[in-house]
C-alpha cells in the first residue's frame, strides 16, 4: 500500500507530503498496537475479582466475587476445535499482586495430553470492571478471534486475530470498520458481545450500544470477514433498554431478552422477549413466523413470551439453545427484586421452550442470588442438562455457591439432581459457561472468589461425568495438568 502511494505521489507532484502523511498513519497504527496487543505469557491461571454497587448490608455488594467468565450477555468463553483437538478459550485473568486489574487472557486445553500451556496476556483493559471481560471466535481457516467488550463508551473496544491458525501465541489489532450509510466508520466501542460464526454467513454479532436511543439498546451487526462490518441494526429499543442473551441454530439465530420499564431505573427488569432471524438480519420475525419492523418498541408486542411484570418478577436471562428441530430453548431465573438475600426469594431456574404451537415453561430449580449463573446442555433427545452454581455456597446469598448438575429425562418438563460437582468450597463458585461443540472431557469452564470481600480468583473446568478440575495458579513455560478437585 505504501509503495502504492509513493507511485500515485509521483504522478500528482501537488501532494508532496503524500507518502510522509502515509508513512506516518502507519507507523501511528503500529505503535498503537503494539500498546494495545501485548502478546505477553502469563506464569498461571488467575482471574479477575469484581463488585457492582454497594449494598451496605451483611451482603455488601448487589453482586461480587470471581468474575473470570461474567457475565451471562457474553458468549462464547469457549470453542472446541475437532482439527487440532483442543478447546480454545479466553477469560478476564488479572495480575499476581492485583485481582482487580483486568487482563484479557487467551488459553487451550490439548485433549490429546491433557494439559494447558502458559496463558497468553492479550492486552490490559485499563479497568477493574469485569464487563470489559472479552469474548472468542473461530473463523473458517482457524484464525482465534478475540473480541473485548466495553462497558458502555468510555472506554474502547478492540478485535484481534492470531496471526497463525490454532495459535495464541501471537495477535494482530484488526481495523475494524462498520457501514454508516454510504461510508465505512471506526468501530471502537461495543457492549455485551456475542459471536457467533457460520461457514455460510461469517460472523453474525449480537451486541449493546448505550443511548441509542435507549439505554440500552440491543443491536445485531455481520462480516464476513471480521474486519468490514455491515451498518448496526437495532433490535430493540423499549423505554430504558434491555439485556440480551442470543444463540445461534442450524437454520436460525435467535435473541431473547427482557426491558427496564421506565422511572425505575436500570435494576430493574422485567418480562421475556423472542425475535429471530433465518437469513443472517435481513428480516426479523416472531418464534411464530410474524414479520417484525425493528426497533420493537411496543411493551406488549408480538414478541412477548411472558407477561412477568404482571406479576411483579425480575428476568435474569442466561441461556438460549435450539432443540434437533431448530426450536428455541430460553434458560433464565425469576425472583422478587434486585436486591441480595433472601427477601426476594425464591430465585427460580426456568425453562420456556417453544413447542411448535406454543411456549411451555417448566421449573428446574432454585438458588439464593439473582447472579448465579449457569447454562444448558443438549446431550441428546432424552439427556438435557443445566450446570449451575444452584447449591448454597460458603457466602450465602452472594452470586455462586456450589456447582451441581441437573437432568431432565423428558425435554425440560421435569429435573432431577444428577450430580453434587462441588462441595466445602471455600469460596462461591460463579458464572459456568458452556464451550460450543463442547467436548466430554471440557464441558464447562468457570472461576470462584470471595462473595463478599476481594480475594483470589480460580479457574474450573468439568468433563461429561461432572469430574472437576482446577487450573495452575502457578506454573514453569512447560504445559500443565490441571489438578482434580476431590
């Protein structure tokens, strides 16, 4: 491109300083790189502690604790790559001396060894908030795409590549543009960040852009190829805004979300929305097949699922998964109020699952916190699960306890208890988040921490069994075994 410009320089001499200004952007790019993307080896496993909002009770905080893999509007931590036989992930790590200084970390597990190597440092976020925490990808060639969040537009946001295939030893900054109307802008900020890729389509991105015109307003974006970005559509934009969680189908992409009613702030949130698209965002319809005109903005409109401001419930989203015939599947809790402990209980797991003809919703379970987080596995037609952090954990009424399996035998209409996966934990366990194409030997990843002071921060995995393992705190450059939790 340089040499490009020194030519078309010579045949215009009225822009001497072409190439210099040229030269110059270049070398501005590259130094910003090489600031951002630090491509550095960390010497152990450690995530980021966070807390949200005092709460000045005996709970201290509205949530807190092990963050590593918060929170539930980021998908995915984790991808199994059958061609190298390792599952790829990244999570919100932090220094040795700080547990509140987030760093976006990129990792694997090597199912043929059983080992993970040194984790590679990406970049230093410049936040101790863990909605910052980052999100991965995996195009058609191999490349490792890792996507960081921002929360909200003070900060900035970034996208970058492994230079290598199957490889997180070394990343490039992409230049990401987006459409805005005939031209191609800057794209440096995006919030609460889903990808999901295709062989067909690319990338096919679910995300938040605060105040527009809401809140928090939810927005559906695509690129084939990671770098030029279609203009961002709007999904949804009713009174104060909305949370999303979106999964990806054989045929479909799906988002279910809920709404913060206006004049009563942003704790408070409400009701169960569906919308999905069959042909990558060009049109937008009901579960029901009904043709939509985005942004909804209609409180009781056709993409309601359940009325649960009616009855006085808060919607805590956490899973979205599509059956063997492509029929959505909405994982999320219910519960009394925003507010830790137990006058807002119960917090009641929920599955609604779309029939063909009509929603049903069947209970799983309960918890003590708004923020226990887990999500659902679709094993087989008669083997459906839900991992989660539903028993109580050592600080009660704090997001996290102690993590257990549950069953269903009969397509989400009944659980069971399958497995009690952790016990006499010292710290709550918190946010486990399913791989896509998860492998049995790593089914599940997660972190613990303290729920209600600042503390260390571990990271988890799990096999099918529901067998856990915890990752080195501290290790030499050789790769490690990550040791079983008795």
């Amino acid at each position: 491109m340089f040499q490009m410009a020194i030519i078309r320089s010579q045949r215009q001499p009225a822009c001497p300083w072409l190439p210099l200004i040229l030269l110059l952007t270049l070398s501005a790019r590259c130094q910003a790189d090489e600031v951002v993307t630090l491509n550095q080896k960390a010497d152990g496993y450690r995530g980021i502690w966070y807390m949200n909002q005092p709460s000045n009770d005996e709970y201290v905080y509205k949530y807190s604790g092990g963050m590593g893999t918060y929170c539930a509007k980021h998908k995915p931590f984790a991808i199994y790559c059958g061609t190298v036989n390792k599952t790829f992930f990244c999570y919100g790590g932090a220094t040795k001396a700080d547990s509140r200084k987030l760093l976006h970390m990129v990792s694997y597990f090597d199912h043929a060894t059983g080992t993970v190597p040194q984790p590679t440092i990406l970049l230093d976020k410049k936040t101790d908030d863990a909605h910052d925490n980052p999100v991965i990808s995996v195009d058609d060639d191999g490349h490792i795409w890792i996507f960081s969040t921002s929360h909200g537009r003070s900060r900035p946001s970034y996208i970058h590549r492994s230079v290598r295939p199957f490889d997180i030893d070394q990343f490039e900054l992409i230049d990401a543009t987006r459409a805005d109307g005939d031209q191609q802008v800057p794209m440096t900020n995006f919030s609460y960040l889903q990808a999901w890729h295709s062989p067909q389509h690319g990338f096919q991105v679910f995300f938040t852009r605060y105040n527009f015109p809401a809140a928090r307003t939810i927005c559906f974006m695509n690129s084939t190829d990671g770098r030029r970005w279609s203009e961002w559509q709007r999904i949804a934009a009713i009174d104060e805004g909305h949370y999303q969680v979106t999964g990806i189908g054989t045929s479909k992409l799906g988002s279910m979300f809920n709404y913060h009613p206006k004049g009563k702030g942003l704790n408070w949130r409400t009701n169960l929305y569906y919308v999905e698209t069959s042909d990558n965002g060009r049109s937008w319809t009901t579960v029901d097949g009904q043709s939509l005109t985005l942004p909804i903005t209609n409180v009781a409109g056709e993409s309601l699922v359940h009325d649960y401001a009616a009855e006085g419930r808060n919607v805590y989203l956490k899973d979205l998964r599509f059956d063997s015939q492509d029929r959505p599947l909405l994982l999320y809790i219910t519960s009394g109020g925003y507010e830790s402990g137990p006058k807002n209980d119960p917090r009641t797991w929920t599955l609604s699952r779309w029939t063909g003809t009509s929603w049903t919703t069947s209970t799983i379970t309960t918890s003590d916190n708004n923020y226990d987080m887990g999500e659902l596995w679709l094993q087989s037609e008669d083997d459906w699960r839900v991992i989660g952090p539903t028993g109580v954990g050592p600080q009660p009424y704090n997001p996290g306890g102690e993590v257990e399996m549950w069953q269903s035998r009969d397509q989400g209409a009944t659980w069971r208890q399958m497995k009690q996966m952790t016990h006499d934990s010292p710290m709550n366990h918190t946010y486990v988040r399913r791989p896509l194409n998860a492998h049995p030997d790593f089914i599940a990843i997660w972190a613990d921490g303290h729920g209600r002071q600042p503390s260390e921060s571990r990271l988890y995995f799990s096999n099918l069994q529901g067998d856990v393992f915890r990752f080195p705190a501290t290790m030499g450059t050789k790769p490690a075994k990550p040791e079983r939790v008795p």
